[in-house]
C-alpha cells in the first residue's frame, strides 16, 4: 500500500482566510523545522479559539513564511470522550505541570480544588491570575501536542463545590493508596462514560475530605502498588483513563 504522507498542523495565535504571514515561531517551524517549500500544504490551527484552515505556502524568506490560507473551521483535533480531572493546589511548578500533562493527554476539564493539606493558599484576588496562568500553560501544551482546543479550566473551589461541579459524570474516582479496590478492576466491564478523578495533595485527603468525596458517589481506588506523588498520580491515572474512554 502507498504511504500517506499527514499534513503538517502549524500552531498560529489566529487565523484569517487569504494570504498572510505566520509569525516568526510558526515560520521557523514550518521553514526550519520541517523544511518545507513552496507549493506545499500545511494546516494551520488556532488552540484558543478551537479553529484551524487548510493552507499553501507561498513564498519564504529566511525567517517568514508567507501562506494562502483557506476558510477557517471548527478544528477536527479533539478529544471525542469526556475525562475531568479534579486536582488539589500543590506547591511551586506541579499544578502547571499536571495542566501541562492533562491538556496533552485530552482531558476536557480540569476542576482545581483547595484540601486542607494544600501547601498552596489562593485567596479571592489570586483565583483569577492562577487560572488564566493555567490556561496559557493549556494552550501552549495543545500547541505542543497537535491538540486542536483546550480544556476547561475552572477554580480553585472549595472541596465541596469541586465535587458538585463534576456530578456530571457518571463515573467518578478518588484516588488513594490505601483502598482495597483497583481501578483497572473497577473498569473492567464497564462501558465507557464521562468520567472525572480526583487527585489529593502532598499528603493527601484528611477523613473528613474523603468522606465528603465518597458522599459525593465518589469510588474510592488505587493505582499500582506505591504511594505517588500528586503529579506523579494525575499524569498515570489519566493516560489510564483516556485509554480506556476511547477504546
């Protein structure tokens, strides 16, 4: 059988039908990177606003490319089953690293909650700055990735307000490495459902935050047979999931 050759997908800030210049990143990409020439396709795509449009590549420079660029789209790029993540506030880097992880792997929201063993304390005036952080952390990591959106992103809440937001789904787990059951056993069978997990902090939940979860329908589980860290947990456990979603 031929081999079929894929489009390039070309990460832009925005897209607008006609001839246009990509900017210096998108350029150096499409004309360094991958040394592409004139008369070439790509397809360029816009993670923030969810678009993308077929393109040629009309004339270079050393640094710019100039393109045709045809009617933008809603991008084809997505993840096709719901996985929310509910993830507790950890110190320095970690949060920006599980979104990191998350936005590549597909899940389609993230919920941050604040646990009571959270080393991180977001009042009122920071709630916003941090999640639009996040957010640009997402859309660079759908760049990254060939991911055609990005997740929802949403908090930080309260534990409890987390865990009313994701009712949605149908299927919801707490992780711990305490539980009895396993979570490839409690998916064993299942038909594939929305889905949403939830992460503790250094140290994980208190009695009490477990409680409010399982009072939540959350089903409590493990995951392997060692105690994780919290990024360390939400980056297996999700690429465990989406496995399953999409099978």
């Amino acid at each position: 059988m031929p081999h079929t050759v894929k489009t390039l997908r070309v990460p832009v800030d925005s897209i607008v039908s006609g001839d246009c210049e990509l900017d210096r990143e998108a350029s150096h990409y499409v004309l360094h990177v991958h040394r592409m020439r004139e008369g070439m396709p790509l397809e360029l795509f816009d993670a923030e606003c969810g678009l993308e449009a077929e393109a040629t590549l009309l004339s270079s420079t050393a640094k710019t490319a100039r393109c045709r660029v045809g009617l933008p789209r809603a991008t084809r790029a997505v993840p096709n089953h719901p996985v929310t993540l509910v993830q507790s506030l950890a110190k320095g880097d970690k949060l920006e690293r599980v979104v990191r992880d998350a936005t590549a792997l597909g899940v389609t929201r993230i919920v941050m909650v604040a646990a009571n063993r959270s080393i991180v304390r977001v009042d009122a005036s920071e709630r916003e700055q941090r999640r639009q952080r996040c957010r640009r952390i997402a859309i660079e990591a759908a760049r990254q990735s060939g991911r055609g959106n990005v997740p929802s992103i949403l908090g930080p809440f309260a534990l409890d307000e987390g865990a009313r937001l994701v009712q949605d789904c149908p299927l919801r787990v707490l992780l711990s490495p305490d539980a009895s059951v396993r979570l490839s056993s409690l998916l064993v069978g299942r038909v594939a459902v929305p889905v949403a997990v939830c992460i503790g902090p250094e140290g994980g939940f208190e009695p009490n935050e477990e409680g409010l979860l399982r009072a939540s329908g959350f089903e409590v589980v493990r995951f392997g047979d060692f105690t994780l860290r919290t990024e360390t947990a939400a980056t297996a456990v999700l690429g465990a999931l989406v496995d399953w979603a999409v099978r």
